[in-house]
C-alpha cells in the first residue's frame, strides 16, 4: 500500500515549474509527477498566479496555471 504525501504547492513551485530553467524548476517538475502525492494549493496562490498571466494574456501560462488546478485539491476556496 503507497502511502500518500499531502503537498502543499505555493507560488514559487508553480512558477518555478512553468519556467523550468533550472535545478528548482526540475526538482519542482518531479515532486508534481510523484505518484503518491496529494498535491493541495489555494484560491490564494490561483490568484497570485493567475493574475499576471492573464494581465500580459500569456494564454500558455493561463493554460498550465489552470491545468494544475484542476488537477489539484484546493483549500479555503475564496472563489
């Protein structure tokens, strides 16, 4: 039985994720691809996230903002 890590992702990994131009970037990419993780974010970071990219429509960026929390449990949901 795998045991599951609940993993709280702030701004910094995603954005770091998104970028992915260094050794943050890839250690970043690799947490998001475990398996056994429970990956947990909130309407706080969404914003924090989501704001600029959609103020410079960065619609690839938009889009895997997105994607990540869609994919994710979201806590103290604002929105």
């Amino acid at each position: 039985m795998t045991r599951i890590i609940k993993t709280y992702i702030n701004s910094g990994v995603l954005i770091a994720v998104y970028q992915g131009n260094n050794k943050v970037s890839i250690k970043a990419v690799n947490i998001l691809d475990e398996e056994n993780r429970q990956l947990i974010s909130s309407d706080f970071v969404k914003l924090e996230v989501l704001s600029k990219a959609l103020y410079h429509r960065q619609q690839e960026e938009i889009q895997f903002y997105q994607g990540f929390f869609a994919s994710c449990s979201v806590c103290g949901q604002i929105i």
